[in-house]
C-alpha cells in the first residue's frame, strides 16, 4: 500500500507540475494571441448598445458580407445587426434568436440567406463541428447552445492555448520572426482576379461539398422551419434571400443541383408564406467581379449596390423603409472596433 | 470505449485504484467486469459475440484435450476452426462475396462487432496450441473469459497467445511500481503517436485520399508518405497505450512494432510490423502449409497465400487482398533474389533478420536499402489506403505527372496542399521527434533510458512531453483508431 501511495505521489506531482507550467503558457499565449473569435465581437455590444432592432439578417459568411447598413443606420437612423458569421448554420441562427429575442423591434424585418450549401454540414464529424463552434461560447449562454460540451466551454474561455494549433509557435518570438521573413522572400505571385477567385471558388466548392452523403439535410430544413415559425410568433418579417455569386462560383454547381435547391427553398417559402428571392445568378452582379472580394462574398461597394438593389426590388423591405420611422439609435460604431 | 476518449481517462485511474484496493484472489472478477463494461460501453450487444466466442472455444478446447482418440481431437478442432472462422466470414466478408459474385444482398444488415478479427484470432491460436500440446486448457472460466476480454488488448490487440497471457491473469501479484510507471510512459508515448502525429496527419491524409479526382502529381507521393506515418502512428500508438494500460494492473503483453520504417528488408519490416499478427500466420498458416522447408514453388504458394490471407484479414476488399499480395510477392522476390544464398523463411520475425544488415555492409548500401524498403512498403499502402482501385491507378500512374518541370511540379503541390509555412513547422515538429524516438528505440529502450536520469532530468521530460501531447493534439479530429475497422 506504501508503494501505491509512493507512486500516485509522484503521479500528482507530473500532473501539478504540467498544470503549472500550462497555466504560464497560457497566459502568455493569451498576451500574443490574435482573437481568432474577433469576429463574434459584435455580439457583446448588443446589450449596451441595441435593445430595439429594426432591420437584421443572419446566415453564415454570405450574409455576414452582402448586407451592409452602414448607409440605413448613418444616414437614416435604422437600428440594424448583422447576425451572420462565417459558417453560421441555421441551428445556431436559431440560437442567436433565441438568445437575443427581446432586442427586436416589435416590427422587424430579418433577411434569410439560403446559400447553396446551407442545407449540408461544412464538417461531418461532430466533434470537429463542435470545435469550429467554439466561437459561440463566447457570447451565447449554454442552454442556447447545440449539443453543448463544457469541455469546450473550459478550452475557450479558460485554456485557449489548448485549441491552438499552428499559433502555438507565436509562443516563440524569435521564431515568428523567421517564418515572416520567410513569407517575404517568396510573395505570391499576382495570377490574375479572375484565375485567383476560379481557385478559391473551387476550394470553397470542394469545402461545401466533397465527401458529403447528402447534400439537402432534414435536420437543417427543419431549422429553418423553426426559424420561420419563430418570426411568425415573434411578429418579424421574414425574407429568404439568396445572396449574389460571381458566375465563377454558380458555374461549379449543376443544374440539376440547382433545381432541387431551388424546389425545396420555393417549398419551404409556399409552406411558410415566406418570401424568396434569388440573386444568385443575377448578371449585375455574376459578371462584375470588382463587386466581389472572392468568388462568393461581395466587398463592401457590391454589399453597397446590393443593398440598393433590393431596397428597389424586395417590396417587403421598400415597404418596411417607407412604413416604418427610425428610431433614431442609428450607428454606433463601438462594435465594429 | 476507445483510448482516447473522455470516458476512458475517467474509467482508467477507476479501474488501476479499485483493483489494487481489491482483495487478490478476487481481482480478476473486478478486471472481467471492468472489461465487458469497457466492451459494452462501444454497444451493448457485442457481449453476445465475445461471450459466445469464449463459452464455445473455453467448452472444445476442455472436449479435445479429454478427447480419447485424435480423430476425434481433430473433430474438435475442426468444429472450432470452422465455428470462429464461420461467424467472422458470415459477419465480415458476406457482403463482399456478395459483391463479387452479383448475389442479391440479404434483408438483413449484419453487425460487426469491434475487435472480432483480434479476438477470434487470439481464440482460434488457443485452441490449436491445445490441440498441439502446448500447454493445457483452462479449466477456470472466469481466467478464461478475461483472457478473451482483457480490456487493453480486446480492440486492436496484440494478439495474446494463451501460455503467456493466462498465467499472468492467474498469478496473485503486488503492486510494482516500477511496472505501472514503465506503463504510465508507455501510453504517453502511445497518445503522443495517436493524438499529435496521426491527428496531425489524418486531415491532410483524407483529404487527398477522399478526392484524388482534385490533386496531382507530387501531391499524391507526399500523402501516400503522411498515411505511411499515419498508420503507423495511429496503431502503434494504440498498442503502446494497450501494453502501457495492462503494465498497471502488472500484466505484460507482447511487443508489436519495433521500429519498422527502419527495416532494411520487406522482410524485417514484416518483423517490426504488427508483430502479435505476423507470427501469429507464422505458427498457425505459413508453417502448417509447409514453410520453407518445401520446394521452391511450394514455398512461393505458402507466402504468397500467407500474406492473401493476412492481406484479406485487414478488411473485406480487393484492395486488402491486392495489399497483401504486393507484399507476397516482395517477399518472394527477397527470398529468390537473395545473394548469400539461403533460402531463409521470410515470414519470421524472430529470424536472423539482422544478418543481412550486418553482411550489406557500407553506409550508402544501408541507406538505400532502408530507403527502398520505406517506398516499397509505401507502394502498397497506396492500395491499402485507396477508396477505390480507380483511386490506387489514379494515385500511382499520376503521382509523377509533370516532373520534367521539377520546379513546377514542387509548387504545385505545395500550392494544393494549401498550408501556411506555420503549419508546416507545426507539422514537422512531432514527425521529427517521432523519427528521433524510433531511432533511438533501435539502439536502446527510450523508456528506461530516461527513466535511469537523475530526477531533475526525467520529471521535466515527463513535463514536456505531457505538455507536448496536451498543446500538440488535433482536438476535434477523428478519434476513432484506423485497427477498429478491422
């Protein structure tokens, strides 16, 4: 028994010395990290900064870069968020409603986005998903959480030097420097726009889906049905919209594929009484690539003439604009920082 | 419940504290508890399989040792052989022949039990050395049932043989300290391969693998390397925590990798790899069949079937088949081409394998001959890790397309690749320490080297690679061992 306490003795002692030594680690990596959750910044600002919003959309990295209010919310008052994040699923949109429900105007008008690839999983193991997830459980309260894992919850706002991965090596200085010098003497070669957002559109496409069963899932239209039930019962006005595309990106998918997208997004939209409206293709926008920052997600000019583009053609949000009053909240840029 | 799962690092330091508190003399009845919970944790009904598996071969093996005459020794044995080997062919490769011979496919979808190729194996290995005389049947069914169960090894092995494992599991023991800390190593070093080199790996791996329609040239070497190591790391690394976790209830299992990418021969290679498996189809098919002590061609038929076999014991499909048969033929052409001479039994791992080594003489000739072996080895895995035979053509008639433009076809695959010069560090980093490890595993054991240092030296080193593991592993990444298919 002597020599069983002896060795759990030393034991204890591996693990408090590694546990001291990544406490250290991991202060001093969350000194030179880059926040890799910048982009879920935004949301702290809600409750000191929104509390009646009156134009919003959500979606994933399409949205996040095609609706851009800075023009609604300066120049005329609107209240308006951007909900969408890169690679935001419908479950989590629906948490974010959930979570954020009662800062909507009692009239609101949200936007949908349905990418061509928003019925699929961008990952298919789940324990992967749950780590790409982890930006989430920096603003959202775990019981609005899909699948919540406190393993994670621990990762992110305690031991971030856990999830790390190649940024681990920002850990050493000297060798930073290297690897940026490095980068220096080989700058990559200018190949052209178009041959550039052709290759990103085909990874991108690739990413969407290769190595996927099922392209249209159950589970996400079923998201978006309650999506949809929820504006209902909370009285916003819902707009499915698919947002623009360079053709260099539209291209890579088939039409058949297309078809059965569109036939179950005009399902979802008859069933719902939602409106839709599709601009994936539309050639203002498809042949224009000096709109776009890639092959799938405007800048901020064709986010701009997009904006005035629907406001012209999407009768519930020319209606909404000429119906409702600002509430005079306007811009604040705080979040944006 | 697999190795490196939240569930295990709680189940484990459960199981090491309450068997050593347990009194001796029930002990084992604690480990064949912990065991089946371990196996039913994965699915509840594959107890059925396993218990079965153990009722009936614990029942022959008593019947053909009592058995009067040795026609009816060999009745039992047959029974046996064509019960295990029955149930693993029905479960496991029906739906294969299906395939190849066009029949409907039944209504029913079989399961696969994890683990049932090692356990039937490690069965079937007990009853033949009984029927042998090698040593006597279990008469206690308890001892009997944990040496089928064993939790560590129960998965993806080692193959236990019954005269080592069963005594040990009758033996009443103390708590060795040094045994359980040799073990505590030995899985860290275990999760360091699986974790951090096979989980770095693995995305890059199938990813090309998964869409070989999307890659080209060079590319298709450098994944064709990463899976080499992968495997390697995923299942070596599996067994280093299965040695180490047994280690701490003072349970020694055989050894199964030593070093094998440092093989000089297909031969050696066969005797560092998976070594519990390839002396298994030494004693139990390749020597039965005849060995070497046949004529030439007959010798030819026994490796080039041992090696179909162990080929089609790694999974139902044309690729196992075809992987086991590329190494069927290295092997005969080692033993055809050899230069001293003799015709040396080329499946034994025990065999004087260092002589050729030593005879080859200069370093050059040495470094050609390890680098020879690594690519050829890395040759068949193409077919081993291929989805589709399609995919292994693919792979191996365009894995040199456009290298008369050499730096082209460099940049090329660095540009498909898409990794930042910081992820190939990150890369590089555990790959090079795992090299380092494995040499130095040749000339000594690592293990106890660094455990004979002052204190001073070994707890940092325990610290840092505890750490190494913790910072480096790929969270998120499929956990599932690449053996469990298996």
């Amino acid at each position: 028994m002597k020599r069983f306490a002896l060795f759990t003795a030393k034991c204890l002692i591996v693990c408090l010395g590694t546990l001291f030594l990544l406490f250290a680690l991991n202060k001093r990596y969350m000194q030179v990290r880059e926040n890799p959750y910048s982009d879920a910044n935004k949301f702290h600002f809600i409750k000191s900064t929104y509390n009646d919003i009156q134009i919003c959309n959500l979606g994933s990295s399409h949205g996040e870069y095609a609706f851009y209010y800075d023009g609604l919310m300066k120049g005329r008052g609107y209240e308006c968020f951007n909900f969408a994040m890169s690679s935001q699923t419908y479950d989590y949109d629906y948490a974010i409603l959930s979570m954020y429900r009662q800062y909507f105007s009692e009239q609101c008008l949200m936007f949908i986005p349905i990418s061509y690839f928003s019925f699929n999983n961008e990952v298919t193991n789940e324990e992967e998903a749950q780590f790409l997830n982890a930006k989430y459980y920096t603003f959202l309260s775990p019981k609005y959480i899909p699948g919540y894992n406190p393993y994670i919850d621990i990762i992110t706002h305690y031991f971030p030097v856990l999830s790390a991965k190649e940024e681990i090596i920002k850990l050493f200085p000297t060798f930073s420097l290297k690897v940026s010098a490095a980068e220096s003497q080989n700058p990559k070669e200018d190949t052209g726009k178009e041959a550039e957002f052709r290759e990103k559109a085909k990874n991108r496409y690739h990413r969407h889906m290769d190595d996927k069963e099922e392209y249209f899932l159950d589970e996400r239209i079923r998201n978006l049905y309650d999506i949809l039930s929820f504006c209902k019962e909370n009285g916003i006005t819902a707009v499915l919209i698919t947002t623009p595309y360079t053709g260099l990106y539209s291209e890579l998918f088939s039409e058949e594929y297309k078809k059965e997208f569109s036939g179950i997004v005009q399902t979802i939209a008859e069933d719902t009484g939602t409106p839709y409206y599709d601009y994936s293709e539309d050639v203002r926008f498809a042949n224009n690539l000096e709109y776009f920052s890639d092959a799938d997600h405007l800048n901020t000019d064709g986010a701009a003439v997009f904006m005035e583009v629907i406001e012209k053609e999407v009768p519930e949000f020319g209606e909404f604009l000429s119906r409702t009053k600002p509430n005079g909240k306007g811009y604040d840029p705080k979040w944006k920082e | 419940m697999i190795f490196n799962s939240m569930a295990f690092a709680i189940f484990l330091p459960i199981t090491f504290v309450l068997y050593w508190i347990c009194p001796a003399k029930y002990r084992y009845i604690f480990l064949l508890a912990a065991s089946f919970y371990f196996y039913m944790y994965l699915d509840a009904s594959y107890i059925l399989f396993l218990l079965s598996t153990a009722v009936v071969t614990f029942s022959l093996a008593i019947a053909l040792q009592t058995a009067k005459t040795p026609s009816l020794k060999k009745a039992y044995l047959l029974i046996g052989v064509l019960l295990l080997i029955g149930v693993l062919a029905l479960l496991k490769y029906m739906g294969f022949f299906l395939e190849i011979t066009g029949l409907p496919s039944p209504m029913i979808q079989l399961m696969l039990p994890v683990g049932i190729s090692f356990y039937t194996f490690q069965t079937l290995g007990y009853l033949i050395d009984v029927y042998r005389g090698k040593y006597c049947a279990e008469r206690h069914f308890g001892y009997y049932c944990l040496f089928v169960s064993f939790f560590p090894q129960l998965l993806s092995g080692p193959i236990a043989r019954g005269d080592a494992l069963l005594p040990q599991l009758k033996e009443v023991r103390t708590f060795d300290a040094a045994k359980a800390s040799y073990g505590l190593k030995l899985m860290a070093v275990g999760y360091f391969k699986k974790l951090v080199v096979a989980g770095l790996l693995t995305p890059t791996v199938d990813n090309i693998h998964g869409n070989p329609e999307n890659y080209i040239g060079f590319v298709y070497i450098i994944a064709t390397i990463m899976f080499a190591l992968q495997i390697y790391c995923d299942f070596s690394g599996y067994t280093d925590i299965a040695i180490g976790c047994a280690a701490l209830f003072g349970i020694r299992l055989s050894e199964n990798f030593k070093s094998p990418y440092f093989s000089h021969s297909i031969r050696e290679f066969w005797s560092r790899w998976h070594i519990s498996l390839s002396t298994w189809f030494r004693d139990y098919v390749y020597i039965p069949l005849g060995g070497n002590r046949v004529s030439k061609f007959r010798h030819t038929i026994n490796l080039m079937l041992t090696f179909l076999i162990s080929g089609l014991w790694h999974g139902a499909g044309i690729n196992y088949i075809l992987w086991g048969g590329i190494h069927g033929i290295y092997q005969v052409a080692e033993v055809t081409f050899k230069t001293n001479g003799k015709n040396k039994p080329a499946l034994l791992p025990n065999s004087s394998s260092n002589d050729s080594q030593e005879k080859a003489g200069g370093k050059l000739r040495k470094a050609f001959s390890l680098a020879a072996t690594f690519f050829a080895v890395c040759f068949a895995w193409v077919f081993f890790r291929a989805e589709t035979l399609s995919d292994a053509w693919r792979i191996l008639s365009l894995s040199f397309y456009g290298i008369d433009n050499f730096s082209e076809y460099l940049k090329t695959a660095v540009i498909c690749l898409d990794m930042s010069y910081e992820y190939m560090v990150y890369l590089c980093i555990p790959v090079l320490l795992l090299i380092l490890y494995d040499y130095a595993s040749l000339k000594t054991n690592v293990i106890q080297y660094i455990s004979s240092k002052k204190i001073w030296v070994r707890y940092p080193v325990y610290i840092f690679f505890i750490l190494a593991i913790l910072l480096f592993s790929e969270k998120g990444i499929s956990t599932e061992f690449y053996y469990f298919q298996f």
